[in-house]
C-alpha cells in the first residue's frame, strides 16, 4: 500500500509539473518553490536540534559498561560487574 501511494504522489506530481510547463509557469513556479523548500528544510533541522535532547543530560552508564570501558580493569572484575547486573535485572 505505500508503494501504490508514493507511486500515486508522484504521478500527480510529475502531472502538475506538465500542466505548469504547458502553461508556461514552470520557471516561476521553481523560483518560488525551491528557495522556500530549502528554508523550510533549514527551519526544520534548526528546530530538530534544538529539541535533541543534551549530550551532557544522558543518563549514567550501567556499572558493567562503565567497569568494560576502563582498560585497566582486570577481566574478573568486569564480568563479576556484568553478573551482578544480570542478577539484579532477574529480580
């Protein structure tokens, strides 16, 4: 089904784009149309990473991936971590 939309879409896309070039308003319809598809693109991108959420806000990191990360952990340590984790997840 969103196949046939999209193919449908486009045809009436590709169809409005004729009917404009056959009546001679195809440049002044792209004129228009791509400075204000950009801003609006601009505007929206903008406006996405102003609402991502802060790099500096994530929550902290569960103890195992935290032991895992520091190389100079010994191995016992990091999987003594990751069972606890594991255990405390089971309950």
């Amino acid at each position: 089904m969103r196949i046939a939309g999209r193919l449908l879409v486009a045809g009436w896309l590709a169809a409005a784009l004729v009917v404009l070039g056959l009546d001679g308003r195809l440049a002044a319809f792209l004129a228009w149309a791509a400075p204000g598809s950009l801003l609006a693109l601009g505007l929206a991108a903008v406006v996405r990473q102003q609402l991502a959420p802060s790099r500096y806000c994530r929550p902290m990191l569960p103890d195992r991936y935290r032991v895992a990360d520091d190389l100079r952990r010994p191995l016992a340590e990091v999987v003594a971590a990751a069972e606890r984790d594991a255990a405390a997840g089971r309950r």
